[in-house]
C-alpha cells in the first residue's frame, strides 16, 4: 500500500523499460514522463502538437522520442498504433480536455468524451497486444458528478453542459479500466489496468475552457487550494512503476482527495458498475469500430 509520504524519490530504476505517454508535453503528463526518463525509462511522448513534444523532451534526460498522437481523430490513432511495432511496458493514457465549450472531434464525438475517452479506449486496444506490463489511465474525482448516458454519449439530443460532460468523460476512464481488467482477468492476461487522479492541481488544463470567468475562478483556486504538477504527478508514477493491484484507483488522500501523497482510494459506486462498464465497452467499440 502507497506510504503517507511516497514521492520520486521512491522510484524503482527503469533502465531496460518502455513507457508511452499520452499528452506529456504539458501539465501532469510532462512531469510525470521527466521523472520517469530520470530513473532510466525510454519513453514515447504521443503528443498532438510535436513542436511542444519536442520542446518539452529536449528538457529530459535519456531514450526520450516524440510521435504524433491526435486522441481526437481516430484515424490519428490507427496510424500511431500501426507504427507501434515493437513491444513495450507501460502505456500511459494521461492526455485530456476539460470543461469546454461545445466542439466535436474528427469523427463527430462530442470533444470531451471524444479525447479523454475513446480516443483513448482505441488506442489501447489496439496497442493491447504490445503491452508486456501495465495500462494506467488517468481519471479524475470530478468522476463523482459523472453519469453515462448510454443513449446519448456524444450530446446529440441533450442540452450540452460543459461541466457534466466533462465528469462523464472521467467516469467513462474508470468503467473502461473496470471492464478491461476484468477482460484481462478473463483472458489470462500478466497485464494490468488501473486508475489514477491527480487531486486538485494547477496545471495548464484549467486554463483551456474558453471561458475567461473560469479562468479567474480557476487561478484563485489554483493559488490557495491546488497543489503544484510535480505534486500532482505522483499517482501516475505510482500507477505506473508500484506493484499494486489491477482494478486499483490511486490519488491524494487529503482535503476531500485534493491535495498529497498517492494512497488507495475508492472510487463512486457508479464506477463499480459492472453492468454499465459493459454496455459502454460495447457502446464504445461500435463507435470506435475497434474491438
């Protein structure tokens, strides 16, 4: 079980493994992939925006490549995975939207559950038979506010709220890392699928809404309540180097889950249930058209 106070420093050496980011030119995604890079990992930044990718590797240690990875557009996707050829360890599904206005990726998704979440449900499955070790997706607590509409997933008929999709594209990560363990479980599959949060932390996410009063509201609450992207960074590198559990949801444990170091957590009913978490992988392939 994580220490109260696990941190970098605890990291294993991981000289000899392969990790692929998503979304590690920014935010907690870039700290996390720096301090795996300084414990030995050759990493894979999928980024969409590679000149940031670059930017942001140039600044890390070791084995660090950059590839270009549109979560937003499927056939950006494909063609990662196709190009994927060797195995590796550990994939990463850190890359995310939040609360934005109105917009619809590539293939017609509404954007939020479109990139946080089957943007990243294809990828995995179709990188799944490379994967020698670990799929750690990061999630969020607003996941609590979340509830999957199964008949309207992309907000065709619904009156779009930025926030409520926003949280069912973080409740969508936790049901699909419930029903991908349980089809590893079933498979006998060595790899492992678990979730992590971040808690409350100041990144550069906040700051993408469109929206200039919650920028405001999000920058006095980014400076007395959120801690910083290193801080935040600690349960993906948990997740992703810890001998813990398949089906595991680790984040901070103080101020309501906001803030400090990686523990267990235990995430909403609504996430445990199997039921749900089947009908959305199925949901989930039909709109993907991967199985």
């Amino acid at each position: 079980m994580p220490t109260n106070h696990w941190s970098d420093a605890n990291l294993p050496d991981l000289r000899g493994r392969h990790v692929i980011i998503t979304g590690a030119n920014s935010g907690i995604g870039r700290s996390a992939a720096a301090a795996l890079a300084r414990v030995g990992a050759s990493l894979t930044l999928a980024v969409r925006d590679v000149a940031k990718g670059e930017s942001a590797a140039s600044t890390m240690a070791g084995d660090v490549r950059v590839r270009h990875l549109d979560l937003a557009n499927l056939q950006s996707v494909r063609s990662f995975a196709e190009e994927t050829s060797e195995p590796f360890d550990i994939l990463i599904a850190n890359a995310g939207v939040m609360a934005l206005p109105m917009q619809r990726t590539a293939d017609g998704f509404e954007m939020q559950v479109g990139t946080n979440h089957l943007g990243h449900f294809a990828l995995t499955n179709l990188l799944l038979p490379r994967i020698r070790d670990r799929i750690v997706v990061v999630s969020s607590e607003v996941h609590r506010q979340g509830r999957i509409d199964l008949d309207d997933l992309n907000w065709e008929r619904r009156t779009y709220k930025r926030w409520a999709a926003y949280a069912q594209s973080k409740l969508a990560n936790l049901l699909f890392v419930l029903e991908l363990e349980r089809r590893l479980r079933e498979s006998g599959s060595p790899v492992r699928a678990l979730a992590v949060h971040p808690g409350y932390a100041a990144t550069n996410l906040q700051h993408h809404t469109g929206s200039a009063a919650l920028s405001v509201a999000v920058s006095v609450g980014n400076r007395f309540v959120a801690q910083s992207e290193h801080m935040g960074a600690l349960p993906t590198l948990y997740g992703a180097t810890m001998d813990v559990a398949g089906g595991s949801y680790i984040g901070p444990a103080r101020l309501r889950n906001l803030r400090g170091y990686p523990a267990l957590g235990v995430p909403s009913n609504r996430a445990h249930d199997g039921e749900v978490a089947r009908q959305l992988w199925e949901l989930s392939a039909r709109l993907t058209d991967v199985s």
